[in-house]
C-alpha cells in the first residue's frame, strides 16, 4: 500500500488499474470527465492495460460496458448528471442482464438549470434501475469502495451492477491523502471474474434480451430484487476481509459517529455525513448527544441497520441533497418507511438542502440539528419536510 | 418443472422459449438469473404447418440458378454444393415467393396436402 495525494476523480481511475479492469467505455462530462481522461493517460503509458473504448455518448457507454461484461470482461464507466440520465434505458439494461459493471458517477445537480456542482438527484432519480448504490465521504473511500465493488457486484448471490457516488467537485477536483494498491496486492482480494450464470462466447452462441412471456417475466425481477437483498449481507463480509487484508474500513452500510449513546441523530450521505463530525463534536462540548449517521449504502436500503439506529433515540434529523418533487426527501421516505412496521418511533424530521452545490459547513449541519431538539424537546414536531436555506 | 430456453426459429431467434418439462417442481428455482436463448430447432413447434400452400420445384426445369434461395424470407432454401435447391418443409411458410421469382416460373404453389411427398427430393 503506499500513499498520495489525489483527487477522487484519479484515484478512481486508479482503482481501474489496481482492480485489472479489462474495458473501459466512457463519454466525457463535467466533473466525471477526468477519471476517464486519467485512464487514458495511464492507457498511453501502460499502466492501464485494458481496452479503453471512446465512444459517443454515455447511452453508448453503458451499452458498450454490457456488450464487455456480457463476454466476462471486467467493465467499468463513469459518468455524471445529464450523462447518467442519458444512460438510463442501459442501466436497467444491464442490471436485468445481471451484468456486474461498476460506474462511478461523480454526483452533479441536474440541468436546467445549468449547474455543474453537487447534488445527488441524478443517482437519487436512478434508485430503481436496479443498481446497488454507494456514497463515500473521502477520496480514500472512493478508491477502496470502487474495488470493493466489483468483488460485491460480481458475486454469484449478487450479480447486480453497482453504482458507487461521489461529491461532484468537493471530491471530485480536491486533492487529499489516499491509499492506493498495486494490482497484486489487489489479487489477493479481488479474483478475476467469470460469469457463473452466462456468457456471450462464439463457440457457445447465445441471445440475450429475448421476449419474455406473462409467465416468467415476474420472476426474473424477484430474482434481481433477491440478488440486490443479498447484496447487505455479501457487503458486510467483503468489507471484514477487505479490513483484514488491507486496513481498511469505511463504517458498513452506514457509518456511525457517536451514535450509540446519542439521543438525536442527522442522517446524511455523501461528504456531509464527514463535514458532520466537526459539528457533533462541537455540540457535544455544548452538552448535546448527538451523532451522525452517514448512509453509504442507498440501495439495497439497509433497514435493519436503520431500525437498530433509530432504536432508543428521541429524533432523527434526515438531510437530503436531492429532492423527490412531490414527496420530499428520498432518504427521509425511506428510512420512516423502514421503521413503520416496528414500534420504534423516533421523531423523524426531513431536510433538504445543498442543492446546486450549495455548501452545507459545520454552522449549517448545527443549525439543523438544534431545530430538531427545539422541536423534540417542545413537543411540537413541527413541518415534516424543511428546505434548509430556502432564501 | 424446468426451463429449456430456447430460440424460435419462425422469427429471427428473438423469442423466449419457455419449455415446460414435468420433472420437477415447478417454481422460479430453476429459471436462470436472466432471458437468454440458445440455437436449436423448433422450439415454437414446426412453424410450417401454418402453411396454406406447398412451394413445389419442378426439378426437371430447375436451372440451379439459386434465385429462390436468395429471395426466400425465411431462409428455408437449401443448396446443394452443384445449386440444387431443397425446401425444408418444416419451416417454410407457403409464402409463395420462390414462385414468383423463379426465372424458369418450375415452382408451382398447391394446396396443403395435395403434394406428393416422395416427389421432393
Ligand atoms: S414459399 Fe416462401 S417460405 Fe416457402 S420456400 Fe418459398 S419463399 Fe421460402
Ligand atoms: S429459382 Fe427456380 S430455377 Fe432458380 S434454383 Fe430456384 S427453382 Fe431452380
């Protein structure tokens, strides 16, 4: 293992090196464009020893990364925003091939109006493309879940694509310490794949993406739904061999800071849920058990994770940097749905904020979390959903 | 019950096959985790018995000029290594193609069940 100092965006096309991808298809956009521009610098110097396709756009992208994974090649893209909106109808392409490409987008506010800084509604706007779903806090642990994904996504109780998300310019284009691996270090966790369920192999002719009748289309769709659930457990188990290995651990399918004895919590994803920290630990010299819940995995939703969170605590602070029009925050949804059918009962209030890379700093993640105590504390729960910031 | 995936040769191979076997119990265990169909024949059944009409080569005027087999749409045609063509009765649809554009006008279009099988080869 040795040390750099990287942005998210080069230490993911790093990651494409250090885990042997073997194809790389990707469409330059803003803040994506330069994890594939990286890797065709390491393409040229030969360090990145895999095919680099260019193609036309993102659609083509995603389709060229399920022709490559369809042979049993290792297939990764990145992408943002517009660009993964573009690839929409080959995501679910891909994800009901059952084909384990790993994409990382770099999280971008959708257009119009045109912005290109961080907001997680694109991925958000995917949540049932059928796509396993990360976000990370560091460069360090956009490295490490990239690798981490393809042994989860290529699993047989798995074999779902997976999606891991990053801050688009708070990651993406800042410099900080990462750990990286060279591919032999690499092999020892990361196995090279071969489909176990089907190929695309001249000698043994197949067709995929025939009709399929009333009779059997339901279920194919449980049997993505199943391989999606078990995604949970699959993860926590690579994550302890990952640890062992390499050192190296992010917190599970939601990382807790000071949780455990903590009587109200702010859920967050993405580089908020590291901004928190400072912010819990300034409440906390003010007297305050609070702590900080950052979600790293979106889908599957980890519900037990969530009720045993929520167990005990007085109120829950949900922060979403993307919005479902209509319904408020997504994760806010979620995470009240998980605990409806228990008697856990928590007081959960929904914020949303950040959009269009707004930044939410330490005064902004206290501010939230002192109108969650004033309304838990006065009994008065007041509005469900909070526009945090709404100028 | 399990699945025997498979493509259909009536329609560019682009449909799902589902075929019942009563083997086992019958359940979603043993589908596989996504469609596909491999090459085989007839799983939709021998889609030539939709035909109306029998093409039928006159062989003794057949010139070997292998337009019917370049003109037929569901490739059903088949040539020997001298061009002599043969119709896979299995499959072809009665369509009535070959016919038409045979230059020495020796395919003649009958009515199902009147030809005389022994005269095909
Ligand atoms: S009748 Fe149509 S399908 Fe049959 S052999 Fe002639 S062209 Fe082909
Ligand atoms: S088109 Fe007519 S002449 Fe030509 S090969 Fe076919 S049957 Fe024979």
């Amino acid at each position: 293992m040795k040390t750099e100092l990287m942005s998210a965006n080069y230490a993911a096309a790093r990651a494409v090196v250090s885990a042997r991808v073997e194809v790389v298809a990707a469409y330059p956009i803003t803040p994506a464009t330069t994890v594939p521009e990286q890797i065709a610098l390491l393409s040229e110097k030969g360090i990145y020893k895999g095919e680099f396709i260019r193609v036309e756009s993102e659609h083509s992208a995603m389709f060229a990364c399920i022709g490559a994974s369809s042979t049993g090649a290792r297939a990764f893209t990145a992408t943002s925003s517009n660009g993964l909106l573009l690839m929409d109808e080959a995501l679910h392409w891909a994800s009901a091939a059952r084909l384990p490409i790993v994409l990382a987008n770099i999280n971008r506010s959708v257009s119009p109006s045109w912005n290109i800084h961080v907001s997680h509604d694109d991925s958000m706007s995917k949540r049932d493309t059928g796509w396993i779903q990360f976000y990370v806090s560091s460069v360090d642990e956009f490295y490490h879940t990239i690798i981490q994904a393809f042994k989860l996504a290529e699993d047989e109780r798995v074999l779902m694509p997976t999606m891991v998300n990053a801050d688009g310019f708070v990651l993406s284009h800042t410099v900080s310490r990462y750990d990286y691996l060279e591919p032999e270090e690499v092999d020892k966790f990361l196995q090279p794949y071969s489909p176990p369920h089907w190929v695309m192999d001249p000698e043994n002719p197949v067709a995929h993406g025939n009709i399929v009748f009333p009779e059997h289309y339901q279920e194919f769709r449980y049997s993505m739904h199943e391989g999606t659930k078990n995604a949970l457990d699959v993860y926590l188990e690579i994550e302890a061999e990952y640890k062992k290995l390499f050192g190296k651990y992010f917190g599970g399918p939601i990382e807790c800071y000071k949780c455990d004895d903590a009587d109200y919590i702010m859920t967050s994803q993405g580089t908020i849920g590291a901004e928190a920290r400072d912010a819990i630990d300034q409440l906390r010299k003010d007297g305050y058990k609070v702590g900080s819940a950052r979600i790293r995995m979106y889908r599957p939703f980890p519900i037990d994770h969530i009720r045993d969170l929520a167990k005990g605590k007085k109120a829950i602070a949900s922060f979403d940097r993307s919005v479902s029009y209509g319904f408020g925050g997504p994760v806010a949804n979620d995470i009240r749905a998980s605990l409806y059918a228990t008697d856990i009962r928590p007081l959960i209030k929904s914020y949303i904020g950040g959009l269009g890379g707004r930044d939410i700093t330490v005064p902004d993640i206290k501010e939230i979390l002192l109108d969650l105590i004033k309304h838990e504390e006065s009994g008065e729960a007041g509005p469900e959903e909070t526009w945090h910031d709404l100028r | 019950m399990s699945l025997r995936v498979r493509s259909c040769r009536a329609h560019s191979g682009c449909v799902l096959v589902v075929n019942e076997v009563n083997t086992e119990p019958e359940g979603r265990a043993n589908m596989p985790k996504t469609s596909y169909s491999k090459p085989s024949v007839g799983a939709t059944g021998k889609t030539g018995s939709w035909r109306t009409f029998d093409p039928v080569i006159n062989y003794k005027e057949c010139s070997k000029c292998r337009t019917c087999w370049l003109y037929c749409p569901e490739a059903v045609i088949t040539l020997e290594d001298d061009g002599t063509p043969h119709i896979d009765y299995d499959y072809c649809k009665g369509c009535g193609i070959c016919a038409q554009v045979c230059p020495r006008k020796c395919i003649d279009m009958v009515r199902k069940g009147t030809r005389d099988e022994e005269d095909e080869e």
